[in-house]
C-alpha cells in the first residue's frame, strides 16, 4: 500500500465514523425507511411503466402513510384516552363481579378501583411525561418520519441502481456475489414478510374469538393483537389470554373457557405451525435465531427492530453460508484461474548441478517435422550431434 492509498483510507475511516455519529440519532428511521422501501419495490416496479417512477414513489408513500402511520396513531390516541378516563374511574369494566369472584374463589377482600385509577394515572405520566419531554419527542419523531419518507422515496427511485453498482464493484466473483444477493433476498423476504403476513393472520383470527366471546372493541383489540403478532411467543396470547381471564372473573364461565380453548388450539397454531412454514423455511434461519434477532432488534433500535434484528442475523448466516459453500472458488490457484494445471506450472527454467557446479539447461522441447517446417533430416542429426 502507498502512502497515497493508506491517506485516503483513513480519510475514508474518519469521514465513515463521522457520518455515522451524524445520523446515530436517527438510525431506527434510515433502517425503517430500508424495510420499507424494500416492501414497497415489488409495487413500484409494476408501477412505474404505467405512472412513472416519481408518481410510483409518491402514491406508494401515501399509501404507505394511510395503511401504517394513521391506523398506529389512533392506537396510540385510543390509549392515551383510555389511560385518562381510567385515571378519572371511568372504568369500562364489571369491577362489581371481578370483587365478587375474587372474594369468592380466593377469599380476597380487594377493591381494585384505586389500583385502577392509580394504574391509569401512572400510564398517563409514562406516555406523555413532562411538556419538555413531549415537546422534544415529537419534533424528533416528525423530523424522523420526514427523513424516512424522504430516503424511501429516493430508495425507490435509485435502489436498484445502488444494488447493480455494489454488485460490479465487488471484490467477490459474479457467481458469488449472485448467489450471496440471493440469499439475503430470500432472509429478507422471508422475515418482513412472513412477519407481517403471519401477525395479521393471526390477529384476524383471534379477531374472530373476541367477537364470539362478546368481548366489547373488537375492532381495536384486533389491531393490538396485529400489533403485538409481530413479537414471537408474546403474539397474540397477550389481549386473548386478558380476555378469557377477565370473562372468568365476572362469572362468564363458558364464555372464558370456550375463549381459551380457541385462542390454544386455533390462535396459538398459527405460531406453532403457520409461522414456521412461511418464515422459518423462506428465510432458511433457525426459529432460535429469529427470536433472538426479534428481541435484541427491539430492545436495540425499538419497533423497527423487529424487522431489522432477524434480518441482520440473516445477512450474517448468509454470509457465513456462502463462503463456507463457496470456499474452494474463493481460494482457487491463479494456475485454475488461468485455465492450466498445477502439471504445467513446473519451473523449465535453468538449474544447478550440485556435484560439479555447473549449470544444466533444460531439454528443448520436440515438436514433430511439418511440411515446410525447415527441419530436414541434417538439421535433426546436427542437433542430434551437439547434444552428444
């Protein structure tokens, strides 16, 4: 290495770790805007020969705001109000029979209004914190959204070209790098969308069980199951397990049971069976490592985690896998590169006699007389001759 290339290295170091602090704050919206431009791309090339690539981009956002962002922030604005009126004792819930059963079965005297109230009044301060806190929350999270829609629009309209460029300018061979791309295509794919297919499936049919069971805001508690479907184990079992405990507790017996015994046999089959299948055998990742990449993508980068930690983990098997599988093509001889045998690669060049030192050449190739070649029958004896 010159001391021109080993400069600009380290250029390319400091400016690398620079950038990366620049944007540190605003990771988790660069790697959602990566997930979901890669989503939207499958639309966009079918898209853009009939609208264009920009007008492609641009409906896809919009859509992409409609289906994600509104249904998440009346989530969210659903809970704040719920946590308010719970905080004033507006409790939507048969408080009188769960007393009554509690005292009842386990001969508990307890009066869970004040526990309600006071549950309510600390989910209130959790959510929305000081007028500081809000304030400086929701200028990050709009400058966030802002930059993801923006890099997703760009995403769209040059993604493939980056792709194309990473791939000509790689050290590795085509074949490769095709088999390596490939690869990560189908990790990817396989994780986000297996993810999302797997979490409104399930959420739709626990969906099904709440309304049966007479459980009131079925409409909601459907999407937090959507929501929470996401997270393997957790899943589902969070707002129907809630639910058939609550109808037990109030006395609705055949209810609750009927509800459990659904959510086990139906609900709970979708992570036992449905989700292996979609997932676990498109992504070719064992179901350890996508559980491990789900828990440590939320708890390192939030909600966007969950896409991001199982597809990083795959890149990683992927990797590892192509280079295990290509490891002879990866070492392969300059002699095979260039079409010839480790045979013909040995040295004809001169040598030396230890005995006496002299310098013994090496024997001149024959070759067979051709017609008009000039080698006749003295020219081979006169060799023949100086050879002796």
């Amino acid at each position: 290495m010159t001391r021109q290339q080993g400069f600009l290295l380290a250029c390319i170091a400091a400016s690398a770790i620079v950038a990366f602090v620049v944007v540190l704050p605003f990771v988790e919206f660069v790697l959602g805007a990566a997930v979901l431009a890669y989503l939207l791309s499958p639309l966009h090339r079918r898209l853009t020969p009939r609208v264009g690539g920009r007008t492609s981009a641009v409906l896809l956002i919009l859509s992409s705001v409609l289906v994600v962002v509104v249904p998440l922030a009346y989530v969210g604005i659903r809970l704040v109000r719920d946590m308010r009126s719970l905080a004033r004792g507006n409790i939507d819930l048969q408080i009188a029979a769960i007393e009554a059963s509690l005292a009842e079965q386990f001969g508990l005297d307890v009066a869970l209004e004040p526990h309600l109230r006071s549950a309510g009044q600390d989910g209130i301060d959790l959510l929305t914190g000081s007028v500081g806190d809000v304030f400086a929350t929701a200028m990050h999270t709009g400058m966030g959204f802002g930059l993801l829609f923006f890099l997703v629009y760009y995403a769209l309209r040059d993604g493939p070209d980056l792709v194309e460029w990473t791939m000509e300018h790689s050290p590795l061979a085509e074949p490769v790098s095709e088999e390596l791309y490939d690869q990560i295509e189908q990790t990817t794919w396989g994780v986000v969308i297996g993810h999302i297919l797997v979490a409104v499936f399930q959420g739709l049919v626990g969906g099904v069980g709440l309304w049966v069971a007479g459980i009131p805001k079925v409409a909601f508690w459907t999407f937090v199951m959507i929501i929470l479907g996401l997270l393997p184990l957790i899943g589902a079992f969070a707002v129907w397990g809630a639910a058939s405990a609550y109808l037990l507790a109030i006395g609705a017996t055949a209810d609750g049971l009927l509800l459990a015994a659904y959510g086990l046999l139906v609900v709970s089959s979708v992570d036992n069976f449905v989700r292996p299948i979609v997932i676990d055998r498109r992504a070719n990742l064992n179901p350890g490592l996508i559980l491990l990449g789900v828990f440590g993508g939320v708890y390192v980068l939030g909600f966007v985690g969950l896409f991001v930690g199982p597809v990083v983990l795959g890149v990683f098997t992927a990797t590892v896998r192509t280079y295990v599988e290509e490891y002879d093509r990866l070492i392969e001889k300059p002699a095979e590169q260039a079409g010839t045998t480790p045979a013909e690669q040995t040295v004809t060049g001169p040598s030396v006699d230890d005995a006496d030192g002299e310098v013994n050449e090496p024997p001149a190739a024959t070759s067979t007389p051709t017609e008009g070649s000039g080698d006749d029958a003295d020219g081979l004896s006169d060799v023949s001759d100086s050879a002796g």
